[in-house]
C-alpha cells in the first residue's frame, strides 16, 4: 500500500446518515419505555442505524479481530510482565481461555487473533492468521517504532483483513489489541492526535498498584 492509495481508500469513507439517524431516534422515543432509559445503548444502536442507512437495522454476521504484537519501548521498564506474556496470550486465545474468547461465545462473534508483530514465531493454527509485519516494534525512545512503509503495511494487512471478513458476511466488526506494554505505545499516539499531555491520557496500565504507577 501507498499513502495515496491510502488517502484514496480514506475519501471512500461515507459519513453517517443524519437522516436515517433521525428517523431511529424516532422510532426510538415512541417505543414503549421512558425517554432515553437505555442510555448509551440508544446511543449506539442509532449510531449503527447511521452507519447501516437502516431505521431498524439487523446485523447477523460479527467478528472481532485481535491484532498481537510486541513494543520495543518495553525495554524502558515500562510494564509489571516481561514481554514473553504476549506469545502466552496468544496461545491463550487459540486454546479459547481468555475473556475474549468466553464474550465471543456468548455473543455468537467469531473471533480471530493475527500475528501481525509478536517478537517470537508462532505455530499455525485454526482461528490464527500470520502476518507478521516485523519481530516487535523498535524501541520508540530512541527510534522510530516502525519505518514509514511497515506501518503502511500493518494498515493494509488490517485492510485486507476487514474486507475479506465482510466478503464472509461480516457487518459488524471489533478491534482489539494484545501485547505486552501497550498501555505505553497508546498513550503516546493519543498523545499526539489529541495535542493533549502524556500525563492526561495514560493509564496506569495492567496491574501496577499506587507505588509502581
């Protein structure tokens, strides 16, 4: 992928509906139940009507797609677990024992876990997909976390991905994320999206109490 066939592929982006949007909300307030006593999950449901262009939409097909890879910024001490935990999680997730894999059950989601980064190789297996973009990223305090074109490629793989998961019936899709020190990588891009502090987007990240935090 290039940045202009990316920035191509971004103007094909449609906003959501208003109209429609308006017609659920609608509907929405003449059902039986007070006004708004769903909360944010009117909310979304009229959100999904907007993206759908469907007053009552009906979504069958649901996938969430986890993305693993390793971040070299753990070198820092940035995180309570070493960095072998992420390969573990995966297998974890293969075998079906995380939280995920029992949320995907109960919501009838298929689940699938992609190798897009995980600083060891993992085995092939049914509900794993390899496409390993590089062994763990760079550590970002002294490099560059990844080049230009491998991140141009990580966004093309999660691209392909997408698209291929829709052409199965797919209309509802979820992201996620597993590797170890995450919390540090997140942070920082929210950082500099938002143009707020580092300090006031991060979380104290996967089990560190008052002290470590």
């Amino acid at each position: 992928m290039t940045e202009s066939s990316l920035r191509a592929l971004l103007k094909r982006i449609e906003p959501l509906d208003e109209e429609v949007m308006q017609q659920a909300q609608m509907r929405m307030d003449n059902l039986t139940k007070p006004l708004g006593s769903l909360g944010r999950l009117e909310r979304i449901a009229i959100h999904i009507a907007g993206i759908m262009r469907q007053v009552k939409p009906r979504v069958d097909g649901k996938a969430v797609v986890v993305m693993a890879g390793d971040h070299g910024v753990v070198q820092e001490g940035v995180s309570l677990y070493p960095q072998e935990v992420t390969v573990q999680m995966v297998h974890n997730f293969i075998r079906g024992g995380a939280a995920i894999n029992v949320l995907s059950r109960h919501g009838d989601v298929r689940l699938i876990v992609v190798d897009i980064g995980v600083s060891a190789d993992v085995e092939p297996s049914e509900g794993l997909l390899i496409r390993k973009v590089r062994y763990g990223t760079r550590n970002f305090t002294q490099d560059p976390a990844m080049t230009r074109p491998e991140a141009l490629q990580a966004i093309a793989i999660g691209i392909d991905i997408a698209e291929q998961l829709i052409n199965e019936g797919a209309q509802m899709l979820a992201l996620g994320d597993m590797g170890i020190g995450n919390t540090t990588p997140s942070s920082a891009i929210t950082a500099v999206l938002t143009g707020r502090l580092v300090e006031e987007v991060t979380g104290r990240g996967t089990g560190l109490d008052d002290a470590q935090w």
